[in-house]
C-alpha cells in the first residue's frame, strides 16, 4: 500500500444518514425466513451498490481511489459535555430499525469496505477529520451525504454529493440555505440554532436574520462585540441576553476536524468486490434481486472457494490446544486485535478470582476470532509471566468498545460488569448461552460445558479439575498460568464455535427475531441494573431477624405442645416419626427412597383435612426461611464499596422467557403474608429519593383473554369491570352486583388458577371446598368460557405433537417429556404447556417495557431515575422526590402502550398499578 497522491479522490459516506434515508425511504420488508425486519438493511445495500456502480460509469462522479461509511457510534458524545440537552428531543430509532443496525455495518464489510466510527463523536467530525487529513495530503474528497451540516466542509477539492437527489451540492445552493458562503455556515447555525438538534441559538432570531448580521458583521465573535451598533432595540438586547448561548451553539455545530480516528488514510483505499463474501450476505439475507444484479456486475460466485470453505469446515471440527498461545508481551495482543478487527468479531472470555462480578479482580482475558485458534492474557496471576493489567485494558478498550466489532461471549453480561468496572464499556455483544435459550429453552441446560458436550461432542477442562474443591480449592490467580491458558483459550475457542453453529441455527429455525429484539437489548440493560443495585436498610433487617426468632420459638412451642416432646422440627426423619407414628395424623406415607414424607405437599394436604400440627410446621418452616434466606443474610449481600446489593438476573434460567435472579434471589418473597411484606420494607431508597413500582394489573389474565379468544372477558377488560366479580357471576348464576366476597374469592382462585392448568383437587385445597364442588366449580367456568377449554385442549395437542409451545411473540418452550408414561410427569408438563405462553407473552411484554423504559431514562432530562429491580410482573424505579410524578406518568405511558407497537395486535388494554414510597413495602 502506497502513500497518497495528488490524484487520489476519497469518497467519505456519511452512514448514519443512509441509514435513515433508506428505512424511510421504502416500505417496511421482513425476511421470509424468520420475520427479522430488513427494509433499512435492503436500501442501505442498494444505495451502497448504486454509488459504487454510478462512481465506475458517470464522469461527473469521477472513480473513487479511497472509499469509506462512517457511522454515528451512540447517541451522547462530548457535545453532551458542552451542553447537556443536545440531541436531547431526538426520538429513539424505531423498534423495527434498532435490531438491523448490526445487519447494516456487516453488509458494508461485505461489499469490502472500511467501515468507521468512534467513541464519543458524531460521523459528521470523522467526515471533517478525514477532509482535513485528505487536503493536507493534497488529495480530492466527496462527501456523499443530504446533510446541512456538512456543508461548512464544502471547499476547494471538496465536493458534496446528495445522493438522494443525484446532484452535487453547489455554493450557491449553501447560500440558497444559509444566506451565507460554507466558510459562515456555522455562524449562521450558531445564531439560528436548531430544533431537531436542540442546539439552542439566539432565541427570536431565524436563518434569515442570522444571514443578515454575519453578511454585516463578518462573523459572530465580531457580532457579538458589535451590538451596542444595532439600532432594533429587542434584536441588540436579545443578542446581548443570549451571548453565551450562542457561543455555546457554535461550539455545537463547529465540527471536530482533529477526532482521534484509528485508522490512516492509507487504510481506506478501495479493494476489489470479494464476491463469496458479497453473495454469501446477500443470500443470507435473502435479498435476491440485488444478489441478481451483483452477479450482472461482478460475476459468477467463485465455485472454488465454496468448495474450499466446506473443506476447511470439516477440518476444523477437531477440538486441540495446537494453536492455543500464551500472550507474553503487549507486542502480540496487537497481532490478536488486528486480526479481530480485519474479521470484524471476536469471542472474548474473562478470567477471574470471584464469581461476583461487582468484586471479581481480573486475573485474565482470553481471545478467539478463528475456529481452533484462541489466545489468554495473563493479567492477575501469581507469577512473573503476567503483563501489567492497566497497559492490557489499554490495548484492548478501542477494540472492545468499537460498535463495528462484534464481542462474543458466554453469559458475557458478567464479563460486561467486569470490564465496566475496569473503565471499558463494551458494545455489539453477542451471547451464545442465550443464543442457546432462544433454540432449546426447557431441552437441557445452557452453561458452556453442556452446551459444548451437544452440539460439539467435546468434553471441556473442568473449572474443578483446574482449581481443586473443598479444603484443597485454590484461587483461580494461583493456577499455573500454561494449565490456564489451555483452560481460558479453550472457552474462548468454544464460544466462538458455538457463535458460529448458533448464527446458523436461529436463522433456519426462524428464532432471530426472538434473539435480537427480545434477547440481546437486556443484556446492557440488566448489567446497569446490577450495578446499580439497590439499598438495604440493615438496622431494619436486625430488627426483623428478632422479630422472627421470636415468632419462630412461639410457633416451636406450639409444635411441641402438641407433639408433648421436643424434637429438630427440620428434620424430616424427626417430623415423620412424630407425625406418622406419635400422632397418627396420617397413614404411613414414605417417598422412594423409604424416608418418611414431610414435603410441603404433603403436610399441605393434612392441613387441608383440619389438622393443627401440620399447619404449624408449614408456619414454622415459612418464617424460618424467611429469616434464614432474607433477613439474616441479606446484609451479607450488601456490597461494602457500595452500600447496595446487586443481585444477578438470570436471563436463561426458566423455560418461558421469564427472568430469575440469584446472590440474592428476589423474586420468591412472599408478597401476601405480612412477614414477607416486612421484608420489603427494607428496601428502601436514598437519601431525597423515592421508590416506584409498576405492576402489570392482571396481565396474564389478559393474555389468557387474548390467545383463547375469550370474548366475555375481552369485553371486561375493555370495560374496565372487575374480570373476579364478572367471573363469579358467571360460574354462580348470580348478578354481578351481587356477588359477594367469597363468590369472588373463589372465582379469582379459579381464574388464576386456570392459568396454571389447575386440577380439581388444587383448586379444592385452595378455596376449601370438596373435590365434587371444586369440579362443579371448573365446569362451569369452562361452560361459561368455552375458549379457555378450547385454547387448552388445542395447546396440549400442538404440544404433543411437536415437544414445544410458542407465545404470542413466537419465542418456543420446549417440553420434552409431555408425552411421558408416566402419568404425574405427563400432567405437570400439560399444565406447564398450557402457562407457557400466557407467562412467556407476558414476560416478553416486560422485557419490551424495560427496552422502551430504558431509552426514556437514558434521555438527559430523566438520566436521574434508575430502574432497580424487575420482579415478575412488576418494576422498581429509584427517582428523586421532586421527578416522581412526571417519572411516574413517563413508566405508565409506556408500560400501558408496549405492545400497541410490536409485531403482535394485542386486543385487550394493559393497565399499570403504580405506586410511590420511602420502601418497596410501603409500595403494596
């Protein structure tokens, strides 16, 4: 690759703007495969393919030497720092856009080109930068853009080209818009100012009078000194008043032409078309008539390297530790960026010696962009072949944060809040555990080692093999470093396989929209989430540990007044002994394994049937875990950097798409008893600020509503009528206004419970009735609500037949042993069917909530609120006192309107119950 020549012509495209100008240009377009939104991704490469084509032909045009897109990389940049509210009205990108970004950046890798951005700036400043590096080489730009405030660019041996109108940007067109020369452009911008940009200028003061004041003056430094001279009296004060202001706004809209850009004019010299790579993207993407007309310009595809890559694939199965290398010095981490950058993804893994992210110490960081070749980078061991961590994350933040990279990883939010921790905040993540989740939910576990044993047939090193257990176990720093980097480069080289078998699953299985919109946007989300944590009232806690030591020596007491001897009531044998054989409460029931039966089940139905002793066990057991799991080790949580305890959310850990969370796990504290209502309370906000929590209001019944078609509760809902009362006048034959509390008590059991897929006998258990009356109950819901048996049946049999259930968003639950011999099997995975898609389409209700409350929240105005905690169907907000009323109206808009949105019409309205207070107890 040669210097640069005068005769060198550089086309710089501004590709944020194609971006848009192609998703509004033409109507929206799904891929037929699997419903992933393309229109944006099909008019980019169009437009792309067009210029590249027009550039050979039209003279005009003149033949680019050097071609290169430029993207926006985020929506803040330093203009943020300058002035907070810029950009601030902007409104986010369309739902269907969001998930073709990636799509876009790798189809301008697939025509061959450069593509930049960069951290902290706007495309607009790598454009100035480039034509100021391009002039000083004495070489010719083309900016190919629509946009105005590219035109204070326009110079000698710079052209601007609007592709849109086929026509090339002229100084008497910037004068036509400015009234000024492109030389006085951001004068004009900086006294004018701009609504869609939020760039405030001299209020009172339009293009046409700033035109007419920088002609006069020269420009607006000398405006600026020069206003005692105007003679309109509110044109001179309202210059004077709003000095700053427009000083600030030429700051705004001046363009950096000194960005820090990362690659060299050099590295932008345009390389002939790889048709396989071209035609492999354009298949894959399934836009055949542009595939068509690139085989008419470029040729063929090259039958050779199709063959030669199917070859290479059958080679590379073998899984050995060849070409796993120890990183020894910076020098070589710079041969593993390059390369990660030229193939424009990289599988990534972090080593450390936690497995709590918040404080893990790095011990170190593996690398893979290549089947079979991996690498590991010492950073936190024991030993002297270590390389200094901060000159590492040096090395590897450009990389990590480039948006044009895609960071590969397994469970990689954890690796996320890592580096985060470490200044690095890494963008276009991919995670092949949830990747997996997507194909297989409810079909086998999602952790690597499982996941590598099935689809890979490899048995990975084990993480025990490396450091040992019990006594013997060693830190992760104190492993050999060379057993390590076999260990860590594996992970690495493991990943990146299962990324590359995955890609390809989720396309022919049609799940990529699942993983794109409903997935990979939670990742950032839930990581911020986890860091931020939430506050814990530890003297209340104390407190309530008393409090429950108490109740659970009164309750003991109890237990044995009535067993007349004391025993370890946590003991089953102990419990089984004195309720079978003491007070023959029961006939003798013993589990499979001959020890006595004392589960909640079974003591459940003993109290059922009227016996005090049980009862009080079940009592004793509920408070004992309440103190034991809560009350006792929450502070133990607590972060001591912090304050605050950051819990983990588990995105793949239920079979419906419903979150988890663990160290601690929040979401099994009793929310009816008064005991676990306590334990809320010591979630508490901080100092000047508030807790909010909004609850999706009966949103599976809604669901339930919808997919059966139910038309009698659909019309409730619609209404806004009690959906419990409507339903006990239906089953009692009664007048709705005269349905009484118990009638509704029952009916509500009943409509939750049908969602469950609830037996007669539970349901008797629940509402204390008699089995017969129970199944009296049932028929004539069903009789009522003929839907819900219809949707029910239906669902079972769809299930039967093909060992999975979709929602309503078309995410898959797998039940594998739905048609099991045995019966107890078989019937809890019916009812499991049967609630999959009411609890999935409702969690994926959420998770588009979260996505939509996320953008909001991040707009400067609202960067306040944090959003806490995600508890089934519910959300925990912390907002200063004085923003807690228009926060709250913001979470209620956009929780309520989620759906209305989205690829499903959902006929039923949601409604949030939203509520305000000093702790999360106080909210219900």
């Amino acid at each position: 690759m040669g210097k640069i020549k005068k005769t060198d012509h550089f086309y710089l495209i501004d590709g944020s703007g194609y971006i848009f100008r192609a998703y509004y240009a033409l109507p929206p377009l799904t891929r037929k495969s699997d419903g992933l939104p393309t229109g944006a991704v099909s008019g980019f490469c169009s437009m792309l393919f067009k210029l590249l084509e027009d550039s050979k032909s039209n003279q005009n045009l003149q033949k680019p030497t050097h071609f290169a897109v430029i993207f926006d990389s985020a929506r803040k940049t330093f203009r943020n720092e300058i002035y907070s509210d810029y950009k601030a009205n902007r409104a986010e990108a369309p739902d269907d856009l969001a998930p073709q970004f990636d799509y876009i950046r790798k189809s301008v890798l697939a025509f061959n080109l450069p593509s930049l951005e960069l951290i902290n700036y706007e495309a607009d400043d790598l454009i100035a930068t480039y034509v100021e590096m391009i002039l000083k080489e004495g070489a010719k730009a083309t900016i190919v853009s629509s946009d105005k405030d590219l035109m204070q660019l326009y110079k000698k041996n710079v052209r601007i080209y609007d592709p849109m109108k086929n026509k090339f940007i002229s100084e008497e067109d910037i004068k036509n818009k400015f009234g000024v020369g492109a030389s006085k452009v951001i004068d004009v911008q900086a006294l004018a100012g701009d609504s869609s940009d939020n760039v405030p200028g001299v209020p009172g003061i339009g293009v046409k009078t700033a035109a007419e004041l920088i002609n006069k003056y020269g420009d607006l430094e000398k405006l600026l000194k020069s206003t005692h001279e105007i003679k309109q009296n509110k044109r001179r004060e309202t210059l004077i008043e709003n000095k700053d202001k427009a000083l600030i706004s030429k700051k705004l809209v001046t363009l950096k032409s000194d960005a820090p850009v990362n690659k060299n004019l050099t590295d932008l010299e345009l390389k002939s078309i790889d048709k396989d790579k071209l035609y492999k993207f354009l298949r894959e993407m399934e836009f055949n008539r542009l595939l068509s007309s690139a085989i008419s310009a470029y040729g063929e595809p090259n039958l050779t390297s199709i063959k030669n890559e199917v070859k290479i694939e059958k080679n590379q199965k073998a899984i050995n530790k060849k070409e796993y290398y120890l990183i020894e010095n910076l020098e070589q981490i710079d041969n593993w960026i390059t390369e990660a950058e030229e193939l424009g993804e990289v599988a990534v893994d972090t080593e450390t010696n936690s497995l709590d992210p918040h404080q893990a110490d790095l011990v170190g960081v593996s690398l893979s962009s290549k089947i079979g070749k991996a690498c590991y980078i010492p950073i936190g061991h024991k030993s002297n072949k270590c390389i200094e961590k901060d000159l590492v994350l040096k090395k590897l933040k450009p990389l990590l944060e480039d948006p044009s990279i895609k960071k590969i990883g397994q469970n990689i939010k954890f690796d996320f809040i890592v580096f985060f921790k470490h200044g690095i905040n890494m963008t276009s993540m991919e995670d092949t555990m949830l990747m997996s989740y997507v194909l297989d939910a409810g079909k086998n576990r999602h952790n690597m080692d499982t996941l590598s044993e099935i689809h890979l047939n490899h048995k990975t090193i084990s993480f025990k093999d490396l450091v040992g257990t019990g006594k013997k176990e060693i830190n992760f720093s104190e492993v050999d470093v060379d057993k390590a980097k076999d260990y860590a480069a594996e992970d690495a080289d493991i990943t990146f396989r299962l990324y590359k078998k995955f890609q390809k699953s989720l396309k022919d299985e049609k799940m990529i929209n699942i993983y794109e919109i409903f997935e990979k946007p939670l990742l950032k989300i839930l990581a911020f989430m986890e860091i931020e944590g939430v506050k814990i009232d530890n003297k209340f806690l104390k407190s309530l540990s008393t409090k429950f030591e108490k109740k659970i020596v009164k309750i003991q007491n109890e237990v044995f007044k009535i067993s007349k001897k004391e025993f370890n009531i946590a003991s089953p044998k102990q419990l089984g002994e004195i309720l079978y054989n003491d007070l023959k409460i029961a006939d003798l029931k013993k589990t499979k394994k001959g020890s006595f039966a004392t589960s909640a089940s079974v003591l459940e139905d003993l109290a059922f049937k009227g016996h005090k002793f049980p009862q009080l066990v079940l009592d004793w057991r509920q408070v004992s875990k309440l103190k034991n799991t809560y009350s006792d080790s929450l502070p133990e949580h607590i972060n001591p950097n912090t304050q605050r305890v950051h819990t983990s959310f588990l995105l793949a850990a239920t079979t419906t798409g419903r979150l988890a969370s663990s160290d601690p796990n929040l979401q099994n504290i009793p929310i009816k008893s008064e005991d676990g209502k306590d334990i809320r309370k010591a979630f508490i906000a901080k100092k000047d600020h508030v807790l909010i929590s909004a609850d999706y209001n009966q949103i599976e019944m809604r669901i339930l509503a919808d997919l059966a078609d139910v038309k009698g509760l659909k019309k409730a809902f619609k209404n806004n009528e009690d959906i419990h009362s409507l339903t006990a006048s239906q089953i009692f034959n009664v007048d709705i206004k005269k349905v009484n509390q118990d009638q509704r008590r029952k009916a509500k059991a009943i409509n939750f419970g049908i969602i469950y897929g609830i037996s007669q006998y539970g349901l008797a258990k629940q509402i204390n009735v008699t089995n017969h009356e129970a199944e009296e109950f049932l028929n004539a819901y069903f009789l009522k609500f003929p839907e819900i048996k219809i949707y029910m049946d239906r669902t079972i049999k769809f299930c039967r037949k093909s060992g999975f259930v979709n929602n309503i968003f078309g995410r898959r639950s797998h039940f594998i042993n739905i048609n099991d011999k045995n019966y107890n099997i078989r019937n809890f995975q019916e009812r499991a069917a049967i609630n999959a898609p009411i609890q999935g389409s409702a969690a994926e209700i959420m998770r588009l909530a979260m996505i939509r409350l996320d953008k909001k929240l991040s707009d400067q105005k609202n960067q306040n609120t944090k959003m806490l905690l995600q508890i089934h169907d519910e959300l925990i907000f912390e907002t200063p006192k004085e923003e807690a009323k228009r926060i709250s109206k913001i979470i209620i808009d956009e929780m309520s309107s989620v759906v209305k949105s989205e690829q499903h019409s959902f006929s039923i309205p949601l409604t949030v119950d939203l509520n305000t207070g000093e702790n999360w107890g106080t909210l219900h």
